[in-house]
C-alpha cells in the first residue's frame, strides 16, 4: 500500500465522514460546519484526479461562497441558537429504505459495469489555460450564458430578500 | 477475497465512483428526511459535488478531455446561483411564517 492509497483514503473518509455529519447531526450549526469539511474533502479528491483548477475553485467558490451564505441562513433563521437549533426529521423509515436501494443500485452499476478505462492517459499538468482555452472557443455561448444566469440570480435574490415585512394589523 | 484486497489497494475509477454514489445517496437522504429547508440545501449541495467528482472521474479515467473540467465549472456556478437565490427565498418565507421547516409550510397565501 503506497502513499497515494493511504491519501486516497484519508480524503474519501474525511468526505463521507463529514457528510455524515452533515445528514445525521440534530444540531443545524454542526451540520454547516461539517459541511466545510466535506467540500475540503471534495476539493482534495479533485486533486487526486488531477483537476487542479476543480480543485481551487472548489475551496474558493463552495468554502468560500456558499457556506457562508448557508450560515448566514442558519443564523438569520433560528429563534435562538440554543433552542431552536435543533431540527427534525420526518418520514425517516422510507428515506432509509429509498436511499438503501439507491445506493445499492448505484454501487452495483459501478461495481459491474466494465468501465472503458483509456489506457494511454497522457498526464494533464496545468488544466487551467486548457480550460480557459475550452471557456473561449467550444464553450463561449454557455459561458455568456451562465455570466447572464448569474446576474439575473444577483439581481433576482436581492429583490426576493430585500422585501419588506408587511405591518399585520 | 485476495482480488478484493487488492482493487482495495489500486484506486481507480470505480473506486472514484463508488465515492460519488455514497454522497449522492447521503445528500437524497438529508433531502428526503430533513424537515428544515437549509438542511435540505445542504442536501443539494452534497449531491451537486457528487455528480462532480463523476464528471471529473470519467474526465480523467476515459475520456482523456477536459470537457469533464468545463462541465464541473458550469455545475459550480449554477450551484451558487441557486444557494443565493434558494437563501433568499428562505428568509421570505422566514419572515411570513416564521418557520423555516418545509413540512410547515404550505399555503401559498396567508
């Protein structure tokens, strides 16, 4: 068992470890915290599929972005931290048995199936100037496309969460 | 039994895959059973990175391309879109019924 094994494994454990966290912990503040090591662990298995770019606007954009905008969530939407932050679950039971077959299903499909590994792979070193490449020439329309998506979204929830309470009379 | 071993010892695809299930599977969990909408989100979210390691895997292991690569860069940033959009329409709803769990909610006007 070499070092590269060993890593592999840290990372898939500190992923599934966390989003177990994640899915199983009643306390919501743990979970987002949890939630950062799991995207780490995301990021590191980028890594290891030599996707150095992935990897980088992993941590910016999901430990950077949207953790914090999901406490941001927690906080602004619990009574008090220490009551309410605590949640529920419902109709535990058949989560259980659709998400067992699920993963059954999914691991079998993987296990089976004679994947159509190429054998000659050339080393991708430095994907991010390829990327950019691929971003400006076969890509462009979805890239102006998602540059759209995303002001329309700025704009959009800016509009939505800045509406004011109505007075109840 | 010494097979298995040693598939335990040579990551590759299917190992990459069988990973990505296992998330994706936890992430419907949390989706299926949370009662409140962020833990639902973060559900998503947990998904959402799952079918990105799936692209990227076959990215690297068969295709030898990075169309993989830009397909991942897409799924982030609609991810984000979506986490801003879905927080706003959370606090909204937090406002009018002062609850944010999704069992809770429903009716459309009060």
């Amino acid at each position: 068992m070499d070092l590269y094994t060993i890593i592999f494994y840290i990372f898939a454990l500190i992923t599934l470890g966390a989003a177990c966290i994640v899915v199983f912990s009643r306390n919501i503040v743990r979970a987002a915290f949890a939630l950062l090591f799991a995207f780490f662990g995301v990021a590191g298995i980028y890594v290891f599929l030599l996707a150095d770019f992935i990897a980088i606007t992993q941590l910016l954009i999901y430990v950077g972005g949207i953790l914090v905008l999901i406490l941001f969530g927690v906080m602004l939407t619990s009574h008090q931290i220490h009551v309410d932050a605590k949640t529920g679950t419902v109709q535990t039971l058949p989560a259980v048995m659709i998400v067992a077959a699920l993963a059954g299903t999914l691991i079998g499909i993987f296990w089976s199936t004679n994947w159509n590994v190429n054998p000659q792979l050339e080393i991708m070193d430095k994907t991010a100037p390829q990327i950019g490449e691929l971003l400006l020439t076969k890509y462009l329309l979805p890239f102006e496309i998602a540059s759209v998506v995303l002001l329309v979204a700025l704009i959009g929830a800016a509009m939505i969460a800045r509406r004011e309470k109505k007075p109840k009379d | 039994m010494q097979e298995f071993i040693n598939w335990l010892q040579h990551p590759g695809l299917t190992h990459f895959l069988i990973l990505s299930g296992l998330l994706f599977s936890l992430g419907l969990f949390a989706i299926l059973s949370r009662r409140n909408a962020i833990m639902v989100l973060m559900g998503i979210e947990l998904m959402l990175n799952a079918a990105n390691i799936n692209f990227v895997a076959f990215s690297r292991y068969v295709t030898a391309t990075l169309d993989g690569h830009i397909v991942a860069v897409f799924v982030i940033i609609l991810a984000a879109a979506e986490a801003a959009i879905l927080l706003a329409i959370v606090l909204n709803i937090y406002q009018n019924f002062n609850t944010v769990n999704v069992d809770e909610i429903n009716q459309l006007k009060d």
